[in-house]
C-alpha cells in the first residue's frame, strides 16, 4: 500500500483525522455546555448546601468554582488538542495530495510543537493552581514529562526536515 496519494495511507490517515476533529467540536461543546451549568448552579444556594465533593481527598466546601474551574481547564486542553488536530488534517491533507514538503507544513509542524509545549506548561500551571487553590484537600507531587517534551523537540525536529524537503525541492524546480 502507498503512503502518499489518493487512496493512500495518508488518505486513510486523514479520514481518520476528520472524525477526530468533529468528536473534539463536540466534546468542546459539552464541556462549554457544561461549565454554563455549573455556573448557573452557583446561583442557587439550596443546591449548593446540598452538594458537596468528598471522598479520600478530603471535603471540598465550595465546589462550584472548583467544578467550573476543572471544567475551563479541560475546555481549555481540549481547544490545543483540537488545534493540533486541526493542523495534522491540513499536513495530511498535502500528503494525500502526493506534496509532502509543501512550504506551509513547516508552519503547522511548529505549531504543532508550540501548541504541545503549550498544555504541558498548561498542566503544570493547573497543578500549581490546585495546589494553591486547594492546599488544604489535595496534595500530590508535580509529575515531569519526559515524554511529553522529548514530543515537543520531535516535532520542531521534523519541522526542520520538512523545511529541507521544500528548499530542496524549490532548488529542484529551478533546475533545467
């Protein structure tokens, strides 16, 4: 089977791609819908004397801005992965054309690595703020990623070779 081209490995790996990016517009959606409502339930004190978070964390009091709070930090995940999705379609898109060193790969392949750096600076961030936040209910360790930054340089890695592909190529057009 081919990798590049209609019909391709690619083409599969972008249909693929397509269904992932419209499941993340609607996860995207629930999680808004989600967060107006945990918002909206702020609104009633009734409810909020009846609902309390527990269990072997401790008893959080007021769990409505710690709900939406966890809820906008996931929305917030959600939109960088549905951006890196969103750029994997457009590069999948120039591979099932057979053009794989298309110039503006090398612009969506960093940023691809800026957006993954992004949530990993973003996760930290959120367990800073919970630590802050709620020093009283949770304690837990701050968990360095290897993995996830040696993704970060893969990526920005793979921009430049991508980069080459089309220099070289341009050179190869001008040539008779």
């Amino acid at each position: 089977m081919r990798a590049l081209g209609p019909g391709s490995v690619s083409s599969f790996l972008k249909v693929i791609l397509d269904v992932v990016y419209y499941a993340l517009w609607i996860g995207l959606a629930v999680v808004v819908v989600l967060i107006f409502l945990a918002l909206l339930m702020g609104f009633n004190p009734e409810f909020l004397q009846s609902l309390k978070l527990s269990g072997d964390f401790g008893e959080i009091q007021e769990p409505v801005p710690v709900v939406a709070g966890g809820l906008a930090a996931g929305g917030l995940y959600l939109g960088g992965i549905l951006a890196i999705v969103w750029s994997l379609r457009r590069i999948f898109a120039t591979l099932t054309a057979g053009d794989p060193f298309h110039p503006d790969n090398v612009q969506r392949l960093r940023f691809i690595g800026l957006i993954l750096a992004g949530l990993e600076l973003g996760r930290y961030a959120v367990w800073g703020a919970s630590q802050w936040l709620l020093s009283d209910v949770i304690r837990n360790e701050p968990n360095f990623s290897l993995t996830a930054w040696f993704s970060v340089l893969v990526v920005f890695v793979l921009a430049e070779v991508f980069r080459e592909g089309a220099r070289l190529r341009r050179e190869a057009e001008l040539t008779i």
